[in-house]
C-alpha cells in the first residue's frame, strides 16, 4: 500500500507539472498512456483449459436454475471468472488459482440452490453476494461482514456501515471476491453489518460507481433488517474520497460520515493552474463544482462527521481543505490525527474514531431536524432532510436552502439561486402544530400554508416567480425544464440503463462517419474496462418502444445515417443537416464536424438521448481518481480532422451548458 500511495503522489506530481493539452492538442513529446488496468500475465494452456471448463459447468448450473431470484449471488462468481480469462486480467499468476477456488464455490452455491438451499443467506462472518445491475443488467458483487450476533428470524433492525475501497488498478472481479471472502477489513464494529463496496473497480465510487452504493444498500435492505437511521458512510485513501463525496452529496441519509484521507476537491489535489494557457477549458472548471466535496462543506452541518489522516501522511490534504472549507461556513471539524503515522491507520487512532461513531450511531439519524442547512450546484444533488430543491435559476452557480422552524407555526427560509422547492415530512414526522396553518417566510415574505395531515405528514411546494414566491400544486412548471434526473452534463446518462444505438444507413460525411465507428467502438470498450459491465448494443433498426420507454438512448452517426437520430434531429437545439453543425449562429462545416450533446430523448421527455460520446474522462484522468470528472458539459462541437488523443474526442471547437429550459 505504501508503494502504490508513492507512485500516486508521483504520478499525480508528474502531471501537473506538464501543462495540460488543450482541447484536441496533441500530446506531443509525451509518452503513450500506461494502461489501466494493466495487461494480465499469461495463462497456461492446461490452467487456461481447466478454467474454460469450469466456466462451462458453472454456466451450465445457472441455466438450470432459470430466474431463481438468487442467481446473481451465483453468477458472480461465474462473471469474474469469465472477465479474467476473456479480458486478460491475472495480473499475477496466483490469481490463476483464485479463479479456480471461485468456481468452486460458485458450483457449490449453484447446487445448494438447486436443493432449495441457500445458508450464505443466513450466515455470519464473511459473505460475498450480487445484483443485476439496472444501467447495463451486468451482474455487480459486494461483501458482507455479518456480525456473530446476526440472526435473520430477529425483530432487531440492524446498524450498517458502507465501506468504500481504496485505489487499486488490479482490482480485478476475481481479486475483490477473494478478499471479501478471506478478509474481514479494517473496521468490524459490534452487532454492524459491514458492506464493502466493489464500486464498479477504481473510479472513486464516482458515476456508475456512485449508482453502485444504492443499489447494493437497495439490495442489502431486501436481504437483512436494516435501520434507516444507523446507516454510516467510511472508507481511506481512494475510499476516504468517496466518503467525503457521499457525505456531502447526499448529506441526509447517512447517520455519520467518517472519511480516510483521499482527496476532497480536484483542482488543489492535482495542483493544477486555473488560469492560463494550461488551464483546463472553462466548463470543466464548471464542472469540479460536480464532485468537489469542498463545495458542499455547509451539508455538514446537518450531518455528523469525523476525519483521519495520519500526520506524515501526504493525503490529509483532503481534511485540510474541507476543514477550511467548513471553517469558512462556521463549522468546526472533528478530527483523529494517527501519531507519525503515514498513508495508514494508527491503532489507538482506529479506536478513538469507533467510539465517536458508536456513540453517534447509538443517537441515529434524525431525519425531521428543526434547522438544515443545504446548499448544491446541480439538481443532480437536491435534497436535505425534509427539504427539496426542485429548479435552480442558472445550474452551476451556487444554490442554497436555510430553513428553521421556529416555535411550533412557523418556518424561516433564505434562498439563493433557487425557483423552486418542496418541503416534505413523512408520516409521523411534521413538527408543526396540526390546528393551525403554519407561516412560511421566504427570503422575507410570509406566506400561510395548509398544515399537516393527521397521520403528522406535511408536504408543500413553493415556487418563484419573478421576486415573488407562491404556493403551488406540484414541484416543477409543465414543459420541458432541468429537474432532478433530467439535467446534464452528459455523463449523466450513464448512471441509468443505457443503450448504445449503432448506425445502419448512409451516412452524411465519409470523415465524421469514421470518427463516429471509432469513438463507438472505444467507448463500448472503455465501459467494459473502468466500469465493469458489458455495455447494451443494438442497431437502430432494432430499437422499440420498449427500449425509448425504459432507457436513455446513446445515438452514435448522424441523421443520415442513424434511423433514431433522424426522427428527433428538428426537434434538438443543435441543428445538424448534410450541410452543418448549427450551435445559435454559430456554422460549422458538416463534413468535419460533429455534434455531442445530452438533452431529453423527444421520443420520451423522462428519458435522455445522447449524441456521439460514452463517458467524458479518458486516458490520462485513468491515472489519478481525481481527474476522473466529467470532461464536457452539455453540448459540445468537435473538429474530427483533429485525431482523437487520451484527454479529448478531437478538437473541441464550442462547448457549453444548455438553460434552464434545454434551450441554448
């Protein structure tokens, strides 16, 4: 672990020293990128033969046992496997061996459950289990670290501790199960429910490895008796990373947050010039405010948390900027320091932070505070406790929620950058007097409202119009607006089932039409790679309604050229036809030029269509978690005589954010 946090630091060193390529710049005088994952060592015939068998039979049990509802806690022993042998992944030759165990019991399991028998289900200690995923119906693993008090015929609602991983380019299916099946991890506190995430491998639980932490808890909840208000978030190193993220991102779920080291922002991490010839493109700049921790320092304050670094350890530069961050906000921080100690846990570090979170996760959550404090970038991320952004005046410039209530009738609300929100309590949950209409003042108008219901539920939506707030039916105007779900960038539709949708007709340009085929074919192979599943690929032709109904399009060609694209091109805000690529007045020649941008599919307003890109980050950001943020904003324009590179698709000649209102 040491050596791998020395290469990080140098790597991450290295780089920023060099200036960025800017976008479509070649990366001359630079040396091509070191994979990652890295190449696999070689397999012997007779093992690679042994192995090939063993995937037959178990492929063959799991046929057998048809929609058993069971089957992903099977089928992933079969997908590691298969991933390894296929894609070249033993990184060392003792994983050779590993594969050949997992088989093992992953024909074990498939007999058991060809008995009706199931017992990891009610086992403790150690247990690895899975779920098909709903963004490309890949089978994703998790571990479980069952306490030796669990019994499942119990009344007990159970605390459970999420556990994030921390950076390892060779964590591999095959290597996460082997040691979620040996190792019982740094932290097993008494009667918890430890799951460790798998995060779809090394992105910092980042993009689809975010959607991995909800729906392994999704999972997790339907298997054991979970109490919602005993969930914490840890993790070290890349993992502290991802706490520090979940902790702030979605700031009202957890009853405590504990990070370990990591990064908490990009820029600082990276040392990286934000101004300058060097400086990353402006809507990148933008887009930090995505993923940076330090920006939503304020969400703590509603949130418990407690940071460790070690005191020699580089990374504590993560606690560093949000303890100034949350200074700057009037927060205090908690932190444990490890006594010269390095990129690690100290011990009597480890037992000092256990009794902090014991004592927190023994209060729980409280989900109805009488005072939160919310502030976001995007509605990506809009809700604190009983409060809901619902619309922002402009995305990506600082919004804000502060809301108390004050005696037992009123609420005092200051806004900023915000048109639109919901307050909501569930039943049990409203703290106001149920005989009276309360009073609701916004930014300094009073505003009387209906009360809670009698079960001591209340939900009311307020909207802003011009400087006026009022009352309102439902959440959002009707009409084609950025809402939760449905607001860019364009990462955005890879954190949903996806579909890649292949050209079959003529296309409008032979050069664009050859640039399309080659980013298609990288990002159905990239998706495998960094995220671990194998991507949904049709031809558009073989598109129905079910697919528009169900999943967010991925339209690769033009509207020459993809059937898909040509219904909806009139009805998109960049126009492009056999003569140019249209951005407002801007014209760009169609025989060089190509359009990438996210925006809801016309065909199904719930759903997002995208031209022409997979996920935004490449090469060069496979090196450093930190890098690995969204690369494009909404839109974009890109000259494809400029040959794609490891930072950019080509020559980005235009970029930017589409309104409030999809509009440009």
């Amino acid at each position: 672990m040491k050596n791998l946090f020395c290469l990080l630091l140098f790597t991450t060193f290295a780089f920023a020293q060099q200036p960025s390529p800017q976008p479509g710049q070649s990366p001359a005088g630079r040396p091509p990128m070191r994979p990652v994952p890295p190449a696999g060592v070689e397999v012997p015939a007779q093992d690679r033969t042994e192995i090939e068998n063993g995937l037959k039979r178990l492929k063959a049990a799991i046929d057998r046992l048809g929609n058993h509802p069971l089957l992903p806690d099977v089928m992933i022993y079969h997908e590691a496997v298969r991933y390894a042998l296929q894609y070249n992944e033993f990184f060392k030759t003792e994983e050779i061996y590993k594969a050949k165990v997992l088989l093992q019991h992953g024909e074990e399991r498939a007999r058991q459950l060809a008995e009706g028998k199931a017992p990891w289900t009610t086992a403790t200690g150690l247990v690895v289990r899975g779920y098909v995923s709903k963004i490309d119906k890949s089978v994703q693993p998790y571990g479980l670290v069952m306490p030796p008090t669990f019994t499942p015929n119990t009344t007990h609602k159970w605390r459970l501790d999420a556990w994030f991983h921390g950076r390892s380019e060779t964590l591999s299916e095959v290597n996460f199960l082997t040691e979620r099946e040996t190792r019982m991890g740094e932290f097993t506190p008494r009667d918890t429910i430890v799951v460790h995430l798998y995060g779809r491998y090394c992105n910092a639980n980042k993009f689809a490895g975010e959607v991995d932490l909800f729906e392994t808890l999704d999972k997790v909840k339907q298997q054991y008796r979970i109490d919602e208000n005993r969930i914490l978030v840890r993790g070290f190193s890349m993992g502290g990373a991802s706490t520090w993220q979940f902790g702030t991102h979605y700031p009202g779920l957890w009853a405590a947050i504990a990070p370990g080291a990591g990064f908490s922002e990009s820029a600082q991490f990276l040392k990286l010039n934000l101004s300058g010839s060097d400086a990353p493109p402006w809507w990148e700049q933008k887009l930090f405010h995505l993923y940076d921790a330090t920006d939503y320092a304020i969400n703590l304050f509603n949130t418990p948390m407690v940071a460790y670094n070690g005191e020699i350890d580089g990374q504590k530069q993560a606690a560093d900027m949000m303890e100034k961050a949350m200074e700057a906000e009037g927060l205090r921080m908690t932190r444990v320091v490890g006594p010269k100690t390095g990129h690690s846990y100290h011990p009597d570090s480890k037992v000092e932070i256990d009794r902090i979170l014991d004592a927190i996760a023994e209060r729980g959550r409280d989900p109805y505070p009488r005072k939160i404090k919310f502030t976001t970038w995007t509605l990506a991320y809009n809700q604190m406790k009983w409060a809901t952004i619902d619309a922002l005046n402009q995305h990506w410039e600082r919004a804000r929620v502060n809301a108390e209530i004050v005696g037992d009738n009123s609420i005092n609300v200051e806004t900023a950058n915000v048109t639109a929100f919901t307050f909501a309590m569930g039943p049990g949950g409203c703290l106001l007097d149920g005989t009276r209409k309360p009073v609701v003042t916004i930014d300094g108008q009073k505003l009387m409202v209906a009360g809670p219901m009698s079960d001591r539920s209340w939900k009311v939506h307020f909207r802003k119009n011009g400087n006026q707030w009022a009352v309102t039916d439902s959440p959002v105007l009707a009409g084609l607006r950025k809402v939760h779900g449905l607001q860019g960038p364009i990462d955005d539709a890879f954190l949903d089932s996806f579909i890649f949708v292949t050209p079959t007709g003529t296309p409008i340009a032979s050069g664009v039409a050859n640039w399309v085929t080659s980013e298609q074919e990288r990002a159905i192979k990239e998706w495998r790679r960094h995220f671990r599943g194998d991507a949904q690929v049709r031809k558009d032709a073989d598109i129905s309604d079910a697919d528009i109904a169900a999943s967010n399009l991925i339209l690769w060609g033009d509207p020459g050229s993809n059937k898909i694209l040509a219904r909806i091109a009139d009805k998109l805000p960049i126009k492009w036809n056999t003569e140019s690529v249209i951005v407002g007045d801007k014209r760009y020649p169609a025989s060089t030029h190509a359009p990438i941008l996210i925006f809801p599919n016309p065909l199904n307003p719930s759903k997002y269509i995208v031209l022409n890109s997979g996920f935004t980050f490449r090469e060069f950001d496979y090196l450093n978690n930190a890098r690995q943020v969204p690369k494009l904003p909404d839109y974009a324009v890109v000259d494809t005589t400029t040959p794609p590179d490891f930072r950019y698709p080509g020559k980005i000649v235009q970029a930017g954010f589409f309104n409030e209102s999809w509009g440009i």
